[in-house]
C-alpha cells in the first residue's frame, strides 16, 4: 500500500489531476444533457439526412448547403460505422465537446499559465451553453475544438518554431475553415496579431505569407462554387439574410455563450456581474503592464492580453456588421471569456494568499454551476418530434390530412410518424420540380411569405385542404416569419371550425391545431 501511494498519488502531477477531474465532470454534465435531448430538431435532422445520402450525392448538396462539408463528411462515416439513432449521432459532437476542456487547458498555459487553463478548464466544463452544443448533432463542437488545437499551434510556432508545430497547425486549421464558414474568423485574428507585431517575428514571416496563401487557395474550393451559387440563384431568400444586429444582440449573444440563464433574476445578475468584474480586473492589468517589458518566451505580458482580446472582439465586431450575431456560430470565443475570467483570478494571486484565490475561484464556479443546476435537474425532454407524431397517430382517422406550417418540420416529422394520413408542407416557392430534401436544405428556416401576399398563401391552402375533413395544422413556426399568423387564421375564415389543439413542451413549442370542416 505505501509503495502503491508513494508511486501513483505523493508524486501525482495536481494540474493533470485536478483536469481529470474536470473532464469527468464535464463528461457527466454532457451524458445528463444527451438523456434529455429527445428527438431530433430540423438543424440536426438536416445534418442527418445530408449525411445519410451516397457520397456524390453528398457532394451535390455542398452548393446549397451554407455549410463547408467537413461535419457532412465526418457524420457520413460515423453513421456507416455507430448508425443514425439519436444517442449515437449525438456522440459523435460529444467527443469534440469533450475534447474542448483539456484543449482549453493546453491553449491556456501556452498563452498564461497552468493555473489559468486549469481554472478556464474547469469553467469549459459546466459552461451551460457548451454543455448543450456538445451533444447537439451539429458541427459547432467541432468548430469549438478546431479553433483551440488551431490557436494551440500557432502559439507553439511563435514560442519554438518547430516544423511538427508548423504542420499540425496547417493541418488543423484546414479542417477549421472547413468545419465552419466562421472558422475563417480564427485565421483572420491570428493574422491581425501576427500582423500587429510582425517586428517580433520576422524569422517566420515567410511561413505565414505562404500558409495564408494555401488556406485562401483551399477554402476557394469551396466558397467560389458557394458565393456564385448565392449570386445567381434564388437560395439568398433564407432567414439568415433578413437579419438585423443592434448593440443589445452582443450582449444577449455573450450571454448565451457563457450560457448563464436564470429563473432567478439575482442570481442571473450576480454571476453576470462577478464575470463581468473579473473580466474589467484583467483590462486594468492589461493597462498598467502595458508599459512594461514583462517578456516570456519572446512575448510580452499585454501580447498575451491582446491576443485574447482579439480572440473576442474581431469575430464579434464581424459576426455584427455581417448583421449574424448568432452565439452558437461564436462558440470558439468562449475559452477566450473563460481565460480572461480564469487570469483575472490568477492575477490577484499576486497579492492575495492562494487561500483567497483559491476561495474565489471556488466561490464563482459554485456559482456558475448553481446557474445551470435547473437545466440539469429537469427532466422533461428538449426537443418533443417523436411525442407530436405518436399524439397526431392516436387521433388520425380517413379523410384526414397534416399540413406543416414550418414546411422543413417534415425532415424529423416524417422520421417519427409511422400511421397513415398524408402529410405536407406549407411553402409557396416555385421549385416543386426539385428533390424535397434540396427545396427544405435550400430555402432553410425561410417560409416564402412575400410581402405577406395573402391572397398567394390563401390559395395555396385552399388546394392543399381540397377533399379532406380534417385537417392536422403543425404549428412549430417562428414568429418572426408569420407574425400575424396569416396560416392558422385563414382556417376559421375559411368554414374550418377547431376541434382541438395540443401544446408540446418544446424548445420550439410546437402546437398542434385540428380543424375539421364545416359542410
């Protein structure tokens, strides 16, 4: 027993264990999230069904797809090997969203200190907004961890210059820009902070002007066939083109990134607040060194804040004037918050006893926990597909049909319903020519409502409720897409009287409406 305790716990590393722990933690948290997903949502499903397609077909779809197709690709193979059911694609984000916690650490000591990654690292792992992502079928856990092992590199070549740095950061920032049309926002800052600098590095100079060159050359293989696509044919009618960011969009967006949402109005402000104090400690700091010839490794001590500030504020300030402040597609600039957080802590260490910071690192972490305690205890499932075609099954009967008013729901809609009604979706493009899979990938969220031309929609409703006695409206739609709820009120208009209507405790919160027509 002693020689056992004497090899494997008095000379135990405290770093490599404390993150062990972590990662079970973090582990934990995600398999809690993965029991309560549910059903797949339409993002997920899309993914799926791109990637169950043959690979040329695949292939195809990359042109109207608004997505690079490394996710597409990897989730092809997965599904071959693992199947598509919903725990097994969903792992398949789990690894990278896992993967992100140590990353994190490794990016964190490059950049500051152990200690720093270490708290960031425990921070990655009950962050509520990661914790989510991590088990959603998408690719943004990807991107999260891409960006770190991309940032993880470059920081190696400017430390040591070695040629293994230089070519697994060629390698992981190729899979980056593919993984997410965002990625590219993780080249663009590194290379404002090499530019900024560039006096610092001239011995590697040459090295960035010809991997820049290779990463341009490489996305173009993708992003010229997209941008022609997006020129000059119809699919710049989806929803992320009519978006609008205002100044209140970046705070909502951090928010959701740090992921602490709250019943409790207090304690959403109290966290919000400590973060934000601890995040003003590191700008102070940030200015008072700012003067000073603090060097390590070659670089000084505001070198060092600037990156990470870059790391946040260039994404964000593109992600705005591009009017997409949309937080899951600013996943990477989480570790980035975290290690402002985690250095501000570690910083005043400097005058504080370890026992005060170590206190202060625990206060704020039960804190954050606390936050996202009530995601983790509810039990009721997120996303509900599977109960919305089991209860539309129970209640059908002949002379029946279901109209989706989201016309995309009939991706997972169609996965879950195994009676017999008919069923379509409402949309009025001009493209019923084309594979239903490519008009709901192509045109997205967006529901062609034109200016709100009612006479259009009347018309298409009249043709898709001839011959039938009732009608099962799914009504899972955005309302800023039909926000005067022009489908569902032409039914009582129309000598449709409602019969029934069954609310879903859903993220989305679908609503089933049955009308039955009046003779």
């Amino acid at each position: 027993m002693k020689k056992f305790l004497n090899k494997y716990c008095y000379n135990l590393n405290p770093y490599k264990f404390a993150l062990a722990i972590f990662i079970i933690i973090g582990l934990l948290l995600r398999v809690i999230m993965l029991s309560r997903m549910g059903s797949f949502y339409f993002d997920e499903m899309a993914s799926v069904t791109i990637a169950n397609f043959n690979f040329p077909e695949i292939l195809e779809y990359f042109v109207i797809e608004n997505n690079p197709p490394l996710h597409f690709l990897y989730l092809h193979f997965w599904i071959k090997i693992f199947g598509d059911g919903e725990i097994a694609v969903r792992i398949s984000s789990l690894i990278f969203g896992l993967l992100a916690i140590p990353l994190t650490y490794l990016v964190g000591k490059e950049i500051f200190s152990k200690k720093t990654g270490l708290i960031a690292a425990a921070f990655m792992a009950i962050s509520p907004g990661l914790i989510y992502f991590s088990v959603e079928a998408r690719m943004y856990s990807m991107l999260l961890s891409l960006s770190l092992f991309s940032i993880y590199f470059y920081w190696k070549i400017l430390k040591e210059n070695k040629k293994i740095s230089k070519l697994f950061y060629v390698f992981s920032s190729i899979l980056l820009i593919y993984s997410h049309f965002f990625g590219y926002l993780v080249i663009i800052f590194q290379n404002i902070f090499f530019f900024v600098y560039r006096k610092n590095y001239q011995h590697i100079k040459i090295f960035f002007y010809k991997i820049n060159i290779i990463l341009i050359i490489v996305f173009s293989f993708w992003f010229i066939p997209k941008f022609l696509t997006l020129v000059y044919l119809p699919v710049s009618q989806g929803w992320y083109f009519a978006m609008t960011t205002s100044l209140l969009n970046i705070f909502s967006t951090f928010e959701e990134i740090i992921g602490i949402t709250h019943n409790n109005r207090f304690l959403h402000a109290f966290c919000f607040l400590l973060i934000f104090a601890l995040i003003i400690t590191d700008f102070i700091l940030f200015i008072k060194q700012w003067k000073k010839n603090n060097y390590t490794f070659g670089l000084t001590c505001q070198h060092r804040y600037f990156f990470v500030y870059l790391w946040i504020i260039i994404p964000v300030f593109l992600s705005y004037i591009g009017n997409l402040m949309i937080s899951k597609y600013l996943i990477f600039i989480t570790p980035a918050l975290y290690l402002l957080i985690a250095q501000a802590i570690v910083s005043i260490n400097l005058k504080l006893r370890i026992r005060k910071v170590v206190l202060m690192t625990v206060v704020v972490f039960i804190m954050l926990f606390i936050a996202i305690l009530p995601r983790m205890i509810i039990k009721n499932k997120i996303y509900y597909w599977d109960e919305v075609a089991d209860y539309i099954s129970f209640k059908e009967k002949s002379g029946d049909k279901i109209i989706l008013h989201s016309f995309v729901d009939i991706l997972e809609f169609r996965r879950y319903f195994k009676a017999n009604a008919p069923y379509e979706g409402f949309y009025i493009f001009n493209d019923e020519n084309d594979d239903l899979e490519k008009i709901i990938i192509k045109h997205n969220w967006n529901h062609g409502f034109i200016n709100n031309d009612i006479a259009v929609i009347s018309d298409k409703l009249n043709i898709m409720t001839k011959n039938y006695k009732r009608i099962f409206l799914i009504d899972s739609i955005i309302p800023t897409f039909d926000p005067h709820d022009f489908v569902v009120n032409w039914f009582p208009k129309n000598n449709w009287r409602l019969i029934e209507r069954k609310m879903f405790n859903y993220k989305l919160k679908p609503c089933v409406w049955i009308w039955e027509k009046i003779d």
